[in-house]
C-alpha cells in the first residue's frame, strides 16, 4: 500500500493504493481519493494525516523522539562496510580459502572472522590490532562481536606459522599465508586466465617495541625513521592490476636483492612458465639485468629510467646492452624533458 499523484484534467489528487498479485501480474487498486494535492498542502491536512498514522509505527515514533530529543542513543552502530566486504570476501572465496586451512587448527574461536575484521579495518581505520579491536564496537560485523585482542593476535600468528622453509634465506620461508594465496589462485583463475605479466613493488614499514628478531633489521628507511628496525613488504600484481601475493623480507634488503628470489618464488608457486618483469627504476643496476638475461631464468623484463639522468643507466646498462628503445610520453614537464628508457 502506498500513496501516489494522480493528474486528471490539469488536476494533482493525491490518492491511497494497493499493489495487488493476480497470476503473473501485478495490479493496482485505488482505495481512496484523498482529494486535491494543493488543497491538502494548503490546509495541513496532509501534515495532520501523516501525525495520526504515525501514533500506530512504533519505529517512526523511536526515531521522532530521537530527533526530538526525549529519548537518547545509548549505541549506535554503522552496518554499511560490512555489508559491502562480506559480499566481496564471499565471491572471491577467501573464507573459503581460510577455512580450507583450519583443519589442524585447535582455535576456539572462529580465525575467518578475527582475519575479516583485521582486514576491514585496514581498509576503513589502518591501525593495530589493538585498535581494530576497540574499532569493532561501532560497526556491525557479523561473528566479530566476542572476538578479543588476544585473539586478533592469535590469528596473525596462524597466518604467519611456518610450513616449509627451502634453504636458509629467509625470503624462501613459506607460511600459512602463502598457501591461501595460492588457494585463492586456483579458485579464481580459468581456462584462459594468464600470468605472463606481473607488476611488483616495495616498501618499508618500520615498528616499536620488542619482536621480530629475524624480519625486524635497520635498513634504508622511506618513512625518515633510521633510528628504528623495519621491515620491506612486497606486493605483486597481475597485468591487470589484480594482487596475487605480498612478500615480507628482512629491513636491510634492497629492492634489487629481492627482485631474483620473488620471481623464482611466483615462478614455482603459482606454475608460471613465462614471466615477464615489469619494474621501476629502483630495480635498475647491471647485476639485476644479468641475473634476468641468465640461462637459469631467461625472462623478459621491462625497467623503466630516465636515460640522461640516471647515472647507473648512462654508464652500466646501456653500454653493456643494445636491447633498449626510447619511448617519449605525451607532454612533458618544462623541468623533465627526459624521454623513458625500456
């Protein structure tokens, strides 16, 4: 039942309808014709109607008295991100994924759900887990209302236990995180589903306090803060922008040195028989290309540099390799007339 604007005759009347099912069909039937819309607008009459029929909704009158101020709001809670990210993580099948992984877990508590809510509030609120767990108490986020901090805790360490460590490097350690990633591979790719590009990048996050003895190293730090250990995180993405994996190494190693053991690693975990490097200018140096060009990977790459102004460029790689082509862009900064080099 509802109520519409009937226009007769250069005429607005307002009047009260039914939606009704017959078969496959859906009609309707006027119920009353309250009268003309000005004269009800005029007179108040609409404004009268709608306070009687109000007395009989018990939510319209809580929200009223909200508005009005005789009644307060002792917890309000925000159900959209949840509704939003419960879909996606649901298509892409990472609870799935996680569970698969639950088997030899002993865990009372539900680790799909703690890893959810760590993962929402990331992307809402970045913070620790000792934040997201406060964080939680304004959202609806169903199976996350009893979980506790220790348990956020708890969930981390599940997804970083160790499973097989080839070697003594510490970038070839894999974990329980790696085996969902390569779950997740398999669950979304298909028959014509290709991983012949992939784009790869790094960063640093440094830390405070105890921990990590073995990731936690001084290193070239891009947040300013030498002073304390960090760590360098990797995340890899497909050719069309999609993650596939992230990689966490050592503080103290530079992006050339992790560039060789990730595509080996993406290479033998994901199957790949053909991997084209696609990289920024921090990659560059004649090692990396050698490395690269070597019997044992012979891959394609793609390092992008400024060709005049980058001294290893300029003096390193290009006099050791003909293989490269100038690509100029559109236009140009007046300060960076600089054409690419591939």
């Amino acid at each position: 039942m509802f109520v519409r604007v009937k226009n007769s005759h250069g005429y607005k009347y307002l009047q009260i309808v039914e939606s009704k099912r017959e078969g496959p069909k859906v009609k309707q039937r006027v119920l009353s014709t309250l009268g003309q819309l000005d004269a009800l607008s005029a007179s108040g009459k609409i404004d009268d109607l709608t306070l009687s029929l109000s007395k009989f909704a018990s939510h319209l009158k809580i929200i009223d008295a909200h508005r009005q101020g005789t009644i307060q709001a002792h917890r309000s809670l925000a159900i959209g991100p949840a509704l939003v990210f419960e879909r996606l993580w649901h298509e892409l099948q990472i609870d799935e994924a996680i569970k698969k992984e639950l088997s030899t877990s002993r865990c009372h508590f539900s680790l799909e759900r703690a890893i959810f809510l760590t993962v929402l509030h990331r992307l809402f609120d970045p913070g620790s887990d000792r934040s997201a767990e406060r964080w939680k108490e304004d959202f609806q986020i169903n199976g996350a209302e009893d979980i506790e901090l220790h348990q956020l805790y708890r969930a981390m360490g599940w997804l970083g236990e160790q499973s097989i460590q080839l070697g003594h490097d510490a970038r070839s350690v894999r974990c329980r995180k790696d085996l969902i990633e390569e779950e997740l591979f398999r669950r979304n790719r298909t028959l014509f589903s290709e991983l012949e590009v992939v784009f790869f990048d790094t960063t640093s996050l440094y830390f405070q306090g105890h921990g990590g003895e073995s990731l936690g190293q001084y290193g070239h730090s891009k947040d300013h803060r030498p002073d304390l250990k960090q760590m360098v995180v990797g995340a890899v993405l497909d050719g069309y922008g999609r993650p596939i994996c992230c990689e966490l190494w050592p503080g103290n190693l530079t992006d050339v040195t992790s560039l060789i053991p990730v595509v080996q690693r993406l290479k033998s975990r994901f199957a790949i028989s053909s991997v084209c490097v696609v990289a920024d200018r921090g990659m560059i140096s004649a090692e990396t290309i050698e490395k690269l060009e070597s019997d044992s990977l012979g891959m394609s790459y793609i390092l992008g540099a400024r060709m005049h102004t980058d001294k290893t460029v300029r003096d390193e790689v290009l006099p050791s390799s003909a293989k490269f082509q100038v690509v100029t862009g559109g236009k140009q900064k007046a300060n960076d007339p600089s054409p690419l080099s591939v």
